[in-house]
C-alpha cells in the first residue's frame, strides 16, 4: 500500500511540474512578442526581447515598436518607439507575469497569469483599462 502512494504522490508532482519544465526556458533565451492594444485595437505591438542577465533570472527586456493602425492619420501611419520590461515568476500553472512598457513619456503595465497569449487590460499614466492582448514566442 505505502508504494502505491508513494507513486501516485511522484504522478502529482510530475503532473503539476512538467508544465513548468517548458515555461522555463523562456527565462533563457531571447522571445518575440507581438499583439494589440487600444479600445479598437489600434495600436499594433511589436518587441524582441532578450535576458536581463543571470542576476536578474526572469527578466527580459528589449525595444518595443507601437504603430497606429487606425484610419485618422492623413500621413501615414504613428509610430512611437519605446522599451518593454517582462518579468516572469512562478513556474508552470502558477507562473505569473509584469509588463512594463514605456513610450513617448508614458508607462503601461500589465500584470497576470502567463501563458503563450496575454489578454487582459493594462494601466497606462495617462489611461486605465486599456485592452492588451501580446503573444510571446
């Protein structure tokens, strides 16, 4: 009886961890993340993001392009360019997620769960509740 329940005890533990084995290589190699943001979804988001360094395992960060995709621009479409921060902690089903993006004087964050798509809202300095949705590669 004891090795049953030492066996099903090593399948929970297998079950839970496995999941954060593949989540945890995104705190070592450079990531891709492209989305949307804005109550239209607007605003097209495109970053490539690399490790901050051993010291800081986790975090990534990188530039990040935002371009206007509305119909309102008689010159072409808005640009702004900025820096995106990603923070990871947790691992597996409880692996969560800071984003910090900063442009053109302002900050928007993003804080939830992690997965491969983000889809939430973010607080901006200048606007709360914006619609975000990033997929990171």
């Amino acid at each position: 009886m004891r090795s049953r329940t030492r066996s099903t005890a090593l399948g929970a533990v297998l079950a839970v961890s496995v999941p954060g084995m593949a989540w945890a290589p995104a705190h070592a190699r450079p990531l891709s993340v492209a989305g949307t943001a804005g109550y239209l979804s607007e605003w097209q988001i495109s970053a490539r993001l690399s490790p901050d360094g051993p010291e800081r395992a986790g975090a990534l960060s990188g530039p990040v392009t935002l371009r206007h995709t509305g119909l309102c621009a008689v010159s072409g479409p808005a640009e702004k360019s900025g820096d995106m921060r990603v923070r990871l902690s947790g691992w597996g089903p409880f692996a969560q997620v800071d984003v910090d993006l900063s442009f053109a004087g302002a900050r928007c964050v993003y804080r939830g769960r992690f997965s491969e798509t983000l889809k939430g809202v973010m607080d901006c300095s200048d606007a709360k509740g914006v619609p975000v949705e990033l997929v990171i590669r």
